[in-house]
C-alpha cells in the first residue's frame, strides 16, 4: 500500500478554530492542485489543539508538497495564526486500511 497520512498538530495564536479554516482558503486551492492530495480534515480537540490531517497517494507526494508549501505560499495569513512552537508534523505511510 502506497498511501500516506500526513499528521499536523498545533495551537492557534489568540484565534478561533473558525477564523483558522476561513483563513486557510488559499491553502486548500492550492493543495486541490498538488500531485497525489486526496482529501483534508481539520479537526479541533478539547484542549485546542488543531489536527490537520491530509491523505496523499504517497509519502513522497505529502512531503513533497509540504516543503513547497511554505515557500509558495509565504505569504498566507495561516501562517501567523499558529502557535509556531506547537507544531507536530509528520507524514507517515499506510500500512492497513478498512473501509466500509
């Protein structure tokens, strides 16, 4: 199996988990057009942490995009809304799924 999920976890800097999402519109065009991304989902815990969870066709893919992304998209306003020393990331690859 080829598929990887890629897993990042962070605080929001003095915003809401709304605000976050209405903010990440330019990311999530620009993710639609990165080879092998196949779906998103945030996701906010009880204590406030953001789980951004990105399925890809592989490992290579998700990293791939993501070391671009902070370069093409600098200048989006994402970026200043996390709490940049609370960052988790990690792209790790399937190794069982089960769908319904």
């Amino acid at each position: 199996m080829k598929e990887a999920i890629e897993i990042t976890t962070f605080k929001l800097a003095g915003h809401s988990c709304a605000d976050f999402i209405a903010a990440n519109a330019d990311v999530d065009a620009w993710l639609k057009r990165q080879p092998g991304f196949r779906s998103r989902h945030l996701a906010e815990r009880e204590d406030g942490t953001i789980v951004d969870m990105l399925l890809w066709d592989t490992v290579a893919h998700g990293t791939d995009a993501m070391q671009r992304l902070m370069g093409e998209l600098a200048d989006s306003p994402v970026h200043a809304m996390i709490d940049q020393d609370t960052v988790s990331w990690s792209v790790t690859p399937v190794r069982h799924r089960m769908t319904r």
